[in-house]
C-alpha cells in the first residue's frame, strides 16, 4: 500500500505508476481552498478558484445576514479590476438558491454592472421592461455576432445578467426574451425550427425539457391570444348589434322631430290665424262697446234718471204721492226691459 501511494518520480525504473494520490492530492486541495474562504464579497472575488457553491456554504455556515458597506465598495472595486467580464457576478446570479445576504446585495451590483457597462442604454428608472430589453439589445446585438470570441463572450454574459435583472425587478416575461432574441439569434425562422427540431430530435434530456416547456409557453400563449381575439371579437359585434340599434333609434327619433317640426309648424300657423281673428274680434267689441256704453248713458241719463227723480220726488212732498212714484218706477222698468231687447 505504501508504495502505491509514492509520486512518479520515487520509481526506480523511471516510469510513471497510476495511483489515486494524485487524486487525493487534488481534492485536499480542494478541501483545503473552501475551508479558507472568507465569507466576504471580498473574498469571492479576489480568489478565482472559490466556486459559488463553496461561497454559499461558507456563508450560511457563518450566518452572514448582511455584507457590510466597506466590504460592498471594496467588492465593486475588484469587480472592476478583475472580473471585467463580469463572469464571476453571473456565477452568483445564475444559482438557484442564494443565500439571504448574497441575494439581498446582488441585484443592486448587477444593475450598477450593467449601468457601466452599457451607460444610456440600460435606463434602471424606466419600469417599461420590453422598452428597457429593446434598447439593451440595440446595443450589444453586434457585439453578440461579433468574431472576437472575448467580446462575444462578454456581451453574452451582459445579456444573461440583463435579462435575469429584468425578469426579477420588472417583471420581464419570458416569452418576450424569446421575441427580442429569436431575430438576433437565427436570420430567419427556417434556422429558428431547424434548431428546435434538433433540440427535440437528437439533443440532450436537458435540451429536449427546454424546447417542450418553451414549446408549452409558445401554446398558451397562443390560446390566451385566441382567446382574446374571441373575447374582442364578441365586444366588436356586440358593439356592432349596439351600433345598427343606434342608428335605428336615431332615425325613428328624427323622423318623430321631423313630424313634431310640422305639427309645430301648423299650429303656429293655427296660432297666428287665432291672434288675427282675436284682433279683429277685439276691435268688433271694442265698437260694439262703445255703442253699448252711449246707449247705457242715454238710457240712464235720459230715460230712467227722470223717472227715478220724479218718483223719489212723489214719495217726498207732502202729502207723498206713492201712486205717482209706482207709476215712474213701473216705466222705468219698462224702459229697462225695452234695452234689454
């Protein structure tokens, strides 16, 4: 046993002996690299070799709730120096479960990343989510084409932390990462189903999961657009019955002013005859009242005034004469009766 476990160089013959020490060695190695990682920012990015999981351990071993503010600044400062791919940030960002202090401090620097990197492009402010993917894409589209496989790989990895960023602080849907990108990714639809059919036909398990969810997505987007459609579809011809009823009503109701417009009409020709027969018919009377009142002055002044004196002077001599004042009463009565005709 002890010999197996000898390097290559304590072989006499010279030749190299396969043994598991090698092995060993390295995962001591390994070992020994976790067990000495700072839980800090600073930490994590000044040692390449510490993996995010091995971060995260250590982390949740110290029970770190919170980085402090020396320790964010410094961190950002090595980010800049040394990881201007921002390759080691996206590591943190593509795990699933980060721990609390890690995912508490890593949206804030992935913004400020990207807010370098891509300057009035990247708008943080702006709550539009599809507006700020479109103007973050318009940038880096050439550079994700480009032949120099550092500037490719760069703005790939903008890319990722963009649209990771987007989705968890706007909300981006996935369907529209998809949209934005499928033009940028394949020149025409052709390429676009000859990638998925391959990715379904012949690809990995992981591959083939992908393309059925992407594929699941891309059918219930359709159906809620069909039903939609449907929806807008039923409101249009609603609408339209609403529209035609409308139109019925509004030419019922002018037909009926038309007819109110004539019968207004007539009867204020009806009216204006009226007040020209009630003028002439004022001036008759008036006329007739006239005559009335000289025949009432001269049948009162001349006819029944002196009987009414004579008979009041009949009752007031001495002796009174009431034969007399019944007579002159009688006549003017009479004379009453004759006016009346």
């Amino acid at each position: 046993m002890t010999q197996e476990r000898e390097t290559p160089e304590a072989n006499p013959a010279g030749q190299k002996i396969s043994t598991s020490a090698p092995d060993q060695s390295q995962s001591d190695v390994k070992v020994e690299a976790e067990a000495d990682v700072d839980p800090t920012l600073t930490g994590y990015f000044k040692d390449s070799r510490v993996t995010p999981s091995a971060f995260f351990k250590v982390i949740r071993k110290n029970q770190v709730k919170r980085f402090l503010s020396a320790d964010r600044e410094e961190a950002g400062e090595l980010m800049r120096r040394q990881d201007r791919d921002c390759e080691r940030l996206w590591a943190l960002m593509s795990q699933s479960t980060p721990p609390d202090a890690v995912d508490d401090w890593i949206w804030g620097a992935a913004q400020a990343r990207v807010k370098e990197h891509l300057k009035d492009a990247f708008d943080p402010l702006d709550h539009d989510a599809g507006r700020i993917f479109r103007s973050v894409l318009a940038t880096i589209s050439p550079s994700l084409s480009s032949d120099e496989k550092e500037e490719r790989k760069r703005s790939e990895t903008l890319l990722r932390i963009t649209i990771c960023w987007l989705m968890e602080k706007r909300s981006l849907r996935t369907w529209q990462v998809a949209e934005q990108l499928q033009p940028i990714l394949f020149s025409d639809l052709k390429s676009a189903s000859k990638a998925a059919k391959r990715a379904v036909q012949r690809g990995k398990i992981g591959e083939l999961r992908l393309a059925v969810a992407v594929a699941g997505l891309g059918e219930q987007l359709v159906k809620v657009a069909e039903e939609d459609r449907n929806r807008e579809r039923n409101i249009a011809n609603d609408l339209r019955h609403r529209l035609d009823s409308t139109r019925d009503q509004v030419e019922r109701l002018n037909a009926e002013l038309a007819n109110a417009k004539s019968t207004i009409s007539d009867h204020e020709a009806e009216i204006s005859k009226l007040e020209e027969t009630l003028a002439t018919e004022r001036q008759h009377w008036g006329h007739d009242l006239t005559e009335t009142k000289a025949e009432q002055k001269v049948l009162l002044g001349e006819r029944l005034g002196p009987l009414l004196e004579d008979a009041i002077d009949a009752l007031e001599i001495e002796p009174p004469a009431p034969g007399i004042a019944l007579r002159r009463v009688k006549a003017a009565l009479s004379a009453i009766e004759e006016a009346k005709e």
